[in-house]
C-alpha cells in the first residue's frame, strides 16, 4: 500500500501559524524596523542579551550584524 504524500505547504501553514511563532516574528521584524534595515538587507539584527534572557527590542539591546556573526553567536549571552 503506498504512503500518502506530505504535504508540505500544510504543514509549513500549520507550523508558521501558531501564536508562539506569529509572536517571534513579530519581535523579529519589530526590530528590523527599528534598526532600520530594509527588505534584501544581509544584516540581521543581533539582540546583545537575548529575549528568551530577558532582552528587549530598545535601542541599547539592539546592533546590527552580518548572518554568520549572528548565527554563530546564537542565544548566548555575552
């Protein structure tokens, strides 16, 4: 008997729609915003103490950074 497909958009839609996930991104792009980075931008906005710590999104928190800065430096705290 063959194995129905996945059917990977749903399950994107299903992933990408919770609360917790809407709520992440919102802070993500609410930063973005604030550092004034635009759409095709490659920096990523880098929170020094991160949210999941007790950061915030206020200027003080906030730098911009290149990808591999950013990824590597991950949900450590400095």
């Amino acid at each position: 008997m063959p194995e129905k497909a996945r059917d990977y958009k749903q399950e994107y839609r299903d992933f990408h729609g919770k609360p917790e996930q809407i709520k992440e991104r919102a802070q993500r792009n609410a930063a973005r915003d604030k550092m004034g980075l635009k759409v095709g931008d490659p920096r990523e906005v880098d929170h020094k103490t991160p949210i999941s710590q007790g950061g915030s999104n206020s200027n003080r928190n906030l730098r911009a950074v290149s990808q591999a800065t950013n990824r590597q430096k991950g949900a450590s705290k400095k």
